[in-house]
C-alpha cells in the first residue's frame, strides 16, 4: 500500500492526498504499538510480570488502533475503487504485475 498504491492514487487523484497521509500515520501508530509491545514481552516471563500493566496498555492501543485503522482503510479503499476510470485501473494493474 504504502510503497504502490497509496502513491499511485495520489498522483491520479491528489485530492486523497490528506487521507494517504492519515492512514499512513495511524499505521505507523500501530506498528509502534506492536515494536513496543514486542520488545516488553522480549524481555521473557519475569520481566513481561513486571511490565504488565504497561504491556495491557499497549494491547490495548493495539487493539483500538488496529481496529479503527482497518475500518478507515477499508472505507477509503472502497472509495478511491470508485473513483478510479479504467484507464487508471490499467496503470495500476501494470505496476503491481
């Protein structure tokens, strides 16, 4: 998505460009989320004992953050599909082959 849709669709439709750009930050949230959460449980059972509660926060975040970011991806995909002429959806297809 990031390295050839989302600029794809930017570049024949720049008005999505506000939208790409959000979706881009929510997923860089929820992949922070789930590096930091990884990196508590990394530090095996004792030390995941001891960080529990900020790991549940974490889980937490993930969870809210995933969930709300696929609904708002699946929304913007499902518009930008109908936005495209089929030209574009020609170009697009070529890029992706």
């Amino acid at each position: 998505e990031e390295e050839l849709l989302f600029p794809f669709l930017v570049e024949v439709r720049p008005e999505l460009e506000a939208e790409v750009r959000a979706l881009a930050a929510a997923h860089d949230g929820v992949c922070g989320a789930a590096l930091q959460l990884s990196a508590v449980a990394a530090r095996g059972p004792e030390g995941f004992a001891r960080r529990f509660a900020h790991a549940a926060a974490l889980f937490e975040r993930l969870d809210h953050g995933y969930g709300e970011h696929a609904r708002l991806e699946r929304a913007f995909l499902r518009r930008a599909d109908g936005l495209l002429a089929p030209d574009e959806r020609a170009r697009l297809a070529a890029l992706r082959a």
